[in-house]
C-alpha cells in the first residue's frame, strides 16, 4: 500500500513538474515572438517612417525653393533668362522626382497609397502648367501663374501636408503596437517568475515529505 501510495504521489508531482515544464517553453516561444515583433516594428519605424520622413520634407524643400524661382521669373520683374528659370526649375522636378520614387518603394499602407497618388497627380498638374507658363515667356506665363499656377503650387502643398500627417498617424500606431508587445512580454516573465516559485515550493514540500518518510521508518524500525 505505501509503495502504491507513493509511486501514486510520485506520478501525480512528475505530472505536476511536466506541465510546469510544458508552461515555461510555451512562454519563452511566445516571448521570443514579441522580442521579434518588437524588432520588426522598430526597423520598420526606420525604414518605413524615418527614412520616408525625410524624404518627405525633401520634397517639400524642393518645391518651396521651386516657387521660389517661379516668382522670381514672373511676379518679381526679375531680369534672368527665361532659359536660366526652366533649367533651375528642371533640376527642383528631377530632384522632387527622385524622392517620389524612394518614398513609393517603402512599406505604405492602403491610405498612405491613396494619399501619394494624390500627391503625385498635383505634381503632374503643377508641372505641366509651369512648362506651359514658361512656354509662353514672362509676360502671358505670368498671366497663366498667377490665374491657376500659383493655386496648383498650394495644392500640391496641401497633398504634401495630408501625406506627411497620415504617416505620423501610422507612425504613432507601430508605436502603440509596440507596446503592446512590451507588456506581453512583461506579463510573460510575471508568469515565469510564478512558474519558478512554484517549483520551488514543490521541491521543498518534495524535501519536506521526503524527511517526514525517512523519520517515521526510522521510528519503525526502531519500534
């Protein structure tokens, strides 16, 4: 009887410790994804948000400095070569184009891409009526800028200014994300610290009825 009785406690505390050890993989696997999601969302906060930002207010740059030569051509009076105007103007289009380009090769989400080709639709209206303003040289371009050129260049800058918003907005969600997973993580080494615990206590109550046997046999076998 005693025998079965503690091959029965034995089997019951080798159960105990198994499912304590099935527990603490299955935690340190859903621990090991968060650290690996939380990576991913600080590289994407990179690669995906920063680098793009930057790009952004490249552009911005780019057209700011853009109209800044326009009326310089046509509402300044200014004496530079109309030829001088178009090749500055090529160079601030190459270089806004060049960042278009960048921007669009990262991760964007589904209004992120609605909101670019806003943008990009602006910069194809505000290109096309600055080459038809400098076409028609200083006296009828100005007339065409300051009657829809300068309004498409505001435009644009309003496309510019929703984009740059809509991706702080999806910024600040990788970072909401991120802390979730910083707390499953802190949740995930709260139960491991319960799991250690009680596997401690376990060995010692193990001990404990361990010395308890020893003494009463030796209090047996002394009888």
């Amino acid at each position: 009887m005693k025998f079965a009785f503690s091959l029965k406690n034995k089997v019951k505390i080798a159960f105990l410790l198994f499912c304590i050890m099935c527990c603490t993989l299955l935690i340190r696997f859903l621990e090991d994804k968060s650290v690996k999601k939380i990576n991913e969302s600080f590289i994407s906060m990179y690669n995906d948000r920063l680098v793009p930002a930057t790009d952004l207010y490249f552009i911005a740059e780019n057209l700011y400095h853009k109209n800044e030569v326009l009326q310089d051509a046509f509402i300044t009076d200014s004496t530079v070569p109309v030829a001088h105007t178009i090749s500055k103007i090529d160079q601030h289009n190459q270089k806004i184009d060049s960042a278009m380009h960048k921007y669009g090769l990262t991760l964007l989400v589904k209004q992120e891409k609605s909101f670019l080709n806003d943008l990009k639709n602006a910069l194809a209206v505000q290109k096309a009526l600055e080459n038809k303003a400098l076409s028609l040289g200083i006296a009828e371009g100005k007339k065409v800028y300051e009657s829809v050129g300068r309004s498409a260049a505001h435009q644009t800058f309003d496309k510019l200014s929703a984009l740059i918003k809509i991706q702080s907005k999806v910024g600040d969600e990788l970072i909401k994300d991120s802390k979730i997973f910083v707390s499953g993580t802190k949740v995930y080494s709260t139960v491991q610290v319960i799991l250690a615990i009680a596997i401690g206590i376990m060995i010692v109550a193990i001990i404990s009825a361990s010395n308890a046997v020893k003494i009463n046999n030796e209090k047996f076998n002394l009888n």
